[in-house]
C-alpha cells in the first residue's frame, strides 16, 4: 500500500465531514447525490493507494479508483438534472456510468479484442441516444441533448484514434475528460443561482475536465516536467469549496424567508409586510397616486380553534390564505400579520371604490363554507379601508386606521367592509 495518497483521502474526508454538517438542516436529493460523489473521490484515493500491487491486485486498484472518479461525475450531472426524480433520468446515470466503467476497465487490462473496444466505443453514443428518445418529448430537458452530442463525439474519437499510437492514452484521457466536462456544461445550464458559489463550482469542474488531458500533453511532451499531485487535485477541492458555499448561500437565503415570512401559510409576516407598505407608499408619493391597505381579521375563528382544535384552525388559515392570493393581484402583498389577522397592501394607482370592490370581493369569498378534515366551517372577514393619501401619509398612519375601520366593522356585527 502506498501512502502518498493519505493527505488527500484525509483531506477529502474532512470535506466530507464539513458537508455533512453544511447540508443537515435542509438536506435534498441534490446534496445526497453531491455527498455521494465526495464518497467516490473519497473511494477513489483509498483505491489508488494499491495502485503498486502486483498483478491483478494493481489492475483492480486501477478500475476501481478510475470508475470512482467516473461515478462522482454521473452524480454530480444526475443531482442537477432538471427532472431528477424522472425515470428516465435515473436510468440515465445508471446506464452512462456502466458504459464507462465498461469502457475504462477494458483500458485497464493488457489484451483486449478490437472488435469488442469498438463494441464499448459505440456504447457512448448508442446508449444515451436511446434514452432520450425513448423520453417523451415534453418531459425531456433540452440540457440532455449536452450528453449525446458530447458523448457521440466521444464514441467517434475513440473510433477514430483508440488504435492510433497514443490511442493507449487517449482511452484513459478522453472518457474522463468528457464526462467531466458534461458535468460541467450541465450545472452552467442548470437552474442553480448565479452567485459566488455557482461561479466557483462551474470554474472547478471545468478545470477538473481539463486535468486529464492536460496531464496527458504533460506526459507526452514534457515528461522531465514534475507536477505535483497536489497540483492536480486542486480541481477537486475547489468544487467542494464551491458546492459548500452553495449550501451555505441556500441556508441564508432559507433564514432571510424563514424571518421574513409566516411559516404556517408562507405569506410575508409583520416585518416584510412594513417593508411592503413603505415601499408602496413612496411609489404613491412619487407618482402621485393613491394606494390602499385592507386590515382582516376573521370572525368565528377562535370558535374553530376551541372545539375542534388547533390542527384545524391551523388548516383554516391556510386556505383562507390560498383563496385570498388568488383573488390579488401579483403586485400587490398580502401578509399574516396576527393570529387570525391578515393585512393586504393594494399597489396604486387605485380608488376608493377600486379598492373597497377589492375589500367586498374577499369578504365574499368566505360566504362559501369552508370543507376542512371532512368539518364544514362557515367563517366570515371584517376588512377595514385605508386610502393613502387621504387617509393617512404614513405606513403607521395607515395601519391604525385600518385597524380602527376593521373593528368598526366587527363591533357592528363583523363580516363586512368598512371603507370610511
């Protein structure tokens, strides 16, 4: 056993430790694959360390630690694929990465038939051709054309050259160059953010895609040149450094939702809510323009919440929610803003009877009882009008007599408007 492999699977062991960490608060389908892939790296450096074994000892070392490297690539193109979870996704990765473990492991060996390399040759392109069409047209992401056209030039250069003489080295060289780069051009299409850690894992894997066969013009052209292993394996480890900060970047972008919006029925909460209504307000003064700002609060809901428990109440809310959103425009903002409060900002230029038809049309889409957990649930809305600027100049103007005009409207009774 060689240990100049240690540092590395030491290394990557950490990494791996740091992704777990990273992604355990909101671990998906994409960062289990990602952990996968850092398992094959991983499994790729304990392979490599009996590369030195004589016989087929060293042959398995090589297939195994060249496959792992392959299988880190296929997961990291299935974890971005814009249908994941599609079957024909699934058989993509199981197909593509046996064709190249197929291919590489007849590299590896000593005498192999020339009719049975072109057999293996073929199979980068027959294979994925295959399973794209076989994909409905309309379930089929464009980004999957990347991986036949690229792994159809594969098949014809290795048809080409793989008897050449450097075709040895090409056979181990272009699979992984391809598929490296496959990966790379699918996460630059990929809907993945453009931010920091986007840019920094798209740069890694493609200059991961470029070590193979820049080490092969090294070899051939420069042998007395020495390279650093560690050199090499840099790509590797600024991917992983890339996809942590992506995982970081998600879990703040999840904290700034979480602080700003209702976890129960996802609608923005008090504090975005006051952001919403200042914005709107200085849109209003700018353009001259009115704007307005309905207070809700729901009738007979704590009687929900009484007899037949929070769960319910809980399920009341969010329909309501539902039925409310799609009666809004999208430029304007409703919020839960209490209990059982909710407070909507209608973006100007609007009127008076423009926005009380708003307010109306809300109120009577509770009219129509409520089928929550097999429970018929007849509630009701008092909604109190606020005009800017007639009304009030301030958002906290604003809210205070909308509060005042809504429960105007619950002390007369409740499920009605009060406009003025």
């Amino acid at each position: 056993m060689s240990w100049r492999e240690f540092p590395d699977l030491l290394a990557v062991g950490l990494l791996i430790y740091a992704f777990v960490t990273v992604s355990r608060p909101a671990g998906n389908m994409m960062t289990r694959l990602w952990l996968a892939g850092w398992i094959c790296v991983e499994l790729h450096f304990a392979a490599y360390s009996f590369l030195d074994l004589p016989g087929w000892g060293g042959v398995l070392a090589d297939i195994v630690g060249t496959s792992a490297l392959v299988w880190c690539a296929a997961l990291f193109c299935w974890s971005v694929d814009a249908r994941l979870h599609q079957r024909e996704s699934r058989l993509l990765f199981w197909a593509m990465s046996a064709v190249y473990t197929f291919y590489l492991a007849l590299t590896s060996l000593s005498s192999v038939p020339h009719g049975l390399m072109v057999v293996a040759a073929s199979l980068f392109a027959l294979v994925p051709l295959a399973i794209v069409a076989m994909t409905p047209h309309a379930e089929r992401p464009a980004t999957r054309w990347i991986t036949v056209g690229l792994n159809t030039a594969l098949a014809i250069a290795l048809l080409r050259w793989q008897f050449s003489a450097h075709g040895a080295d090409l056979m181990g060289v272009l699979p992984l160059f391809v598929v490296y780069f496959i990966c790379c051009l699918q996460f630059v299409f990929s809907k993945q953010r453009r931010t920091g850690g986007f840019v920094v894992t798209a740069l890694g894997l493609l200059a991961w895609s470029l070590v193979f066969p820049v080490g092969m013009l090294f070899d051939l052209f420069w042998p007395k040149v020495q390279v650093g292993a560690e050199v090499w394996n840099l790509p590797k480890y600024l991917v992983a450094v890339g996809m942590i900060l992506l995982l970081l970047e998600g879990q703040v972008k999840r904290n700034q939702h979480l602080a700003q919006h209702d976890a129960l029925t996802g609608l923005p909460n008090r504090r975005l809510f006051q952001d919403r209504i200042s914005g709107a307000i200085e849109r209003g003064r700018q353009r001259h323009a009115r704007m307005a700002m309905l207070a809700i609060d729901l009738d007979g809901f704590k009687q929900v919440n009484d007899t037949l428990g929070h769960h319910v109440g809980d399920a009341v809310l969010q329909q309501v929610a539902r039925l409310f959103n799609g009666r809004l425009r999208r430029i304007d903002t409703l919020a839960r803003t209490g209990g059982d409060e909710f407070s909507v900002v209608l973006e100007g230029p609007i009127t008076r009877k423009e926005a009380t038809d708003v307010a109306c049309a809300l109120q009577q889409l509770l009219d129509t009882p409520l089928s929550i957990e097999g429970h018929t649930l007849q509630i009701g809305a008092s909604i109190g009008l606020a005009i800017f600027p007639d009304d009030a100049q301030t958002p906290h103007g604003l809210c205070i007599r909308a509060d005042e005009r809504m429960y105007m409207a619950k002390r007369n009774g409740g499920c009605a408007v009060q406009a003025g």
